[in-house]
C-alpha cells in the first residue's frame, strides 16, 4: 500500500462539525446536508484561514473524522464530522461561527488514492484500518483522521487519508 509518512508541528482544524452515522460506503447523506449547510459567511472565513497554514499541510477543503464510537473498526453507531480546512491561526481568531478542533504535534501516515470517487477512497480506508496497520511499524495515534478528494468530471477523484500514527511499541 503506498503511503509516505510526514512529520508536523500542531495546527487546528476549523470548519463545520456535526455527529454523524458512520458509513463504509457511498456519500453519507448526513455528510451531504452538513456540507449545504455551510453558509457564505463560513465558507469566506474558511478560505481565508486556509491560506495561514504551513505548507506541508493540504490546502484543501478537508472532512475531518474523529470521536466514533467503533474507533472506525466496525460501520455503527455515529463519529463526529468536520467539513473544513487546517490552520494555524489561533482558535480565539477563528470566525463565522466555525467549530475548532486542535491536532497535537505529531506523525501523520498518508495514503494517495486515485479512481472513482468514492469508492477508490473507501477502499483505500479499509485498507489502512484491515490491512497496512499490521504490517508497518506504526499503530494509531488516537482515533480520529481526515482526507480530501479532487473529483474529476469523468467521476473519478485524487484523494488522500491522513492518519496520525506513531512508531509501534515493541
């Protein structure tokens, strides 16, 4: 599986959260109706904060996962889901009623993903929770990831999984 492995000091996510159901495959519609919710005041604010970022970080408009209440091994119960950017700007700058959550300095694992969306993505996923874990010398760092997705015309996306991990204790 390939992947590469990035090493970053903290930074935060801002954007739009909401709990939602956890869902394997296809568009969640949950996510989809959070996503129509973003107002033109949130998606200015989030631009804007996208920019204050360093550049080893995506700038990209990112869907952030964490909290669930399976630690995404098994499709029940619900996760909590941001739709927004990373950031460096400090939380108390962050505007237009946009939701912070703060990533630790630490190693994130990142898996590209290229095919059609979302399917190719989904298949990526599954592959680092039931596969690439238990052949590398990582585990996770806390249960939470986040991703973005370039969809082509044609259906078809250029995606990548960010998850933090940390070296496997022996």
């Amino acid at each position: 599986m390939e992947y590469r492995i990035i090493e970053l000091p903290a930074f935060r996510f801002a954007g739009v959260a909401a709990r939602v159901p956890m869902q394997f495959e296809g568009e969640n519609p949950v996510i989809e109706e959070l996503a129509r919710s973003i107002t033109p005041e949130q998606r200015t604010e989030m631009h804007r904060l996208m920019g204050e970022a360093f550049d080893s970080l995506p700038h990209e408009v990112l869907n952030v996962s964490w909290d669930s209440d399976t630690n995404f091994q098994r499709e029940e119960g619900m996760l909590t889901h941001m739709i927004g950017v990373a950031t460096t700007v400090p939380a108390a700058e962050v505007g237009a009623g946009l939701s912070t959550l703060e990533a630790a300095a630490g190693v994130w694992a990142v898996f590209p993903s290229d095919g059609p969306f979302p399917q190719a993505m989904q298949q990526t996923t599954a592959g680092v929770y039931g596969e690439w874990l238990g052949t590398v010398p990582y585990e996770l760092d806390g249960f939470r990831m986040f991703s973005f997705s370039n969809i082509r015309e044609d259906g078809t996306a250029y995606s990548e999984i960010w998850v933090p991990v940390r070296r496997a204790q022996s």
